[in-house]
C-alpha cells in the first residue's frame, strides 16, 4: 500500500479540483451513492473507507447533518485537505491507517467508500468486504461508488475506450492527462461487477444491488442481515 499512500500524498492538493475532469457523469455517480443512503438513526455513524479529501463525506453530511463522521485513508496529505473542508465541524474522526490491515471498528449505521477499494489486489477486496459486514449494525448498509472491469476482454476495452475520450475531451493539459494514465495503469486493479456483487453476497449481504453504472463506473449497495 506504500505506493498508493504516495501517489495520493503528490496529488492531494489538485484531487477535488480535477476530479469532475477524470470522471465521467461525476455528479450522478455520486449523487446515486448518496440518495442510495439511508439510515434507521437520524443522526447516523458513518464510517467513510478511503476518505480521501472528503468529498463523498461532504455529501453524506448534507443528507445527514447530524451524523458522526469517520474519515480513514492511508494518505496524510489526503486527509489533511479534508480537515480544511470540515474545519470547526464537530464529530468528525480522522484515522490514517492501512484500511485492508485495520481494524474498522464500530458498529456503524453506513459504511461508504468512493474510488478506493479498487485499488486492493483481489483477495484484500474479499477480506474487507467481510470486515466492512462485520463493522455494521443489523440492518445496515454499505455503499461503494467505485471502478468496475468490463466482464469480457471486448468490453474492457470499450470502457476503456471511453473513459480515455473524456479524459482528452477536458481542460487538463497533456502532462496531467499522462499522469493520470500512468497512475491508472500503475494503481488500478479492478475487478469485475459480477464477482463484486458475489462477494457481497458470500460475505452475508443479503439484499445487494447496482444503482449506477457508466461503463468502469459503478455504485452498489448492500444491506447488512
């Protein structure tokens, strides 16, 4: 994880501002994982998985302003970006530390994660879904807005296709745009969505669903037995 930890420590300060250039229909990926939200506490405990600079965060507290945030990223730099966008808000815990080797703690009302679980290898995947089960109340869910691979080699292509047009669509100048592809191609390993959702459901999630998708783009949830 040392390699992710740096690679998001170098680019803390310009994420957010380049984020709505890298993704593709940004505001209604995230806007899926948040209205897939919900909660049996008015004032939910939220536990945010790669948190990074706080932006999914941001919107949970928008639909729950009376929530207890936890923020946990492996990147410093990450989250000290987001201790500047929710500086003099209270309930808000900040925790670096190596997700997939952490303990999660809890329980929680929400477990959410957003463009980070992707970048696991395959069998950290599998052992954080079950903590993230384990670190739920009865009932409760889980959201993951987050990469996908396309189910056949034809189809990853074409996503990838895709999602290579909109990056050189932007404002962002050739160097960037390289950056971003090397770290892609460094960082990413995804997986596909068919074996994501059977995870879940081995892991004891018992109503799992796909809210979004744009190609590689993907929001499921699942709710806690």
């Amino acid at each position: 994880m040392e390699h992710i930890k740096n690679a998001f420590d170098n680019i803390a300060a310009e994420y957010d501002s380049q984020r709505q250039y890298v993704i593709p229909e940004m505001d209604e990926y995230y806007g899926a994982a948040v209205w897939a939200a919900e909660s049996p506490e008015n004032n939910p405990a939220i536990l945010d998985i790669g948190a990074g600079a706080g932006l999914l965060s941001a919107l949970m507290l928008q639909k729950f302003p009376g929530a207890t945030l936890t923020l946990l990223d492996i990147s410093e730099n990450m989250l000290a970006v987001a201790r500047q966008r929710f500086s003099g808000r209270k309930n808000i815990r900040y925790i670096v530390n190596d997700y997939s080797r952490a303990e999660l703690e809890g329980p929680y009302d929400i477990v959410c994660s957003a463009l980070s679980i992707h970048h696991l290898a395959t069998e950290d995947k599998f052992k954080l879904f079950e903590k993230i089960y384990s670190a739920l109340k009865p009932g409760c869910m889980f959201i993951n807005a987050d990469q996908a691979d396309g189910e056949t080699f034809y189809f990853r292509q074409r996503y990838l296709d895709y999602w290579n047009q909109f990056l050189k669509s932007g404002p962002l100048n050739e160097q960037v745009h390289i950056e971003i592809l090397n770290r892609r191609d460094i960082l990413d390993r995804n997986e596909k969505l068919s074996v994501q959702m059977q995870w879940l459901k081995e892991c004891g999630f018992y109503e799992v669903d796909v809210v979004f998708k744009n190609r590689i783009f993907i929001v499921t949830v699942a709710r806690k037995a």
